[in-house]
C-alpha cells in the first residue's frame, strides 16, 4: 500500500511540544528553525513618565507613556524572546541614546 505524502507542518509555524510529537511520530528528528526575534523598544521624548506615576506628579506638559507597554504586550502576545524597554530623553545625542537610557521594564 502507498501513502501519498501529506504536510504536517508549514514554514512559519511555532513548535509546541504537540508539534514535536507530530515531529518525532513521522521520524523527523532534526528539523531546521529559527529562533523567535529578539525585540527592544525604545520610548523617546521628554515628556514621558513611566505609566506608573501618579497623576499628582506628573511633571507640567508631561504625559505617560502608554505607547510602549503596548509594543511590549503585542511582542509577548506573538512569543517574541524577552522583549525589552527603556525610556531616553529627546534630547540625547545620537549614539548616545542606549547607554543613558533608563530602564524600567523587563518582561
């Protein structure tokens, strides 16, 4: 009897460990893939404040930074690898942006 090839799996697709079951049942021990993208985000302006300060505190024209939790959480939604955020002033020199920035969230 012949049995017509079939696709189990597509590029692109995550790898669970259901999809490494399926794998390892048709034989395939060694697949080649891509490690998930490794994401910074980096929030600039002077006016931000981290999402946290209290209203009372926030400097006069300042504004939280609601852009950022938001990049962050799309990035941990799609399983991207430890996504990271800092926050660095308008005004810093370019170059010299990461160095000075300030970090205040690690997923």
């Amino acid at each position: 009897m012949h049995v017509l090839p079939q696709v189990l799996l597509r590029a692109g697709d995550r790898l669970s460990a259901a999809e490494v079951g399926i794998l390892a049942s048709v034989g395939a021990a060694f697949v080649s893939t891509h490690p998930a993208p490794c994401v910074a985000v980096l929030s600039t302006g002077d006016e931000l404040a981290p999402p946290d300060t209290p209203a009372g505190a926030l400097p006069f024209g300042a504004v939280r930074d609601s852009n950022r939790p938001m990049l962050l959480a799309g990035a941990r939604a799609r399983l991207l690898a430890s996504p990271r955020a800092c926050l660095s002033p308008t005004h810093s020199r370019a170059g010299g942006c990461l160095p000075t920035a300030r970090p205040w969230h690690r997923a």
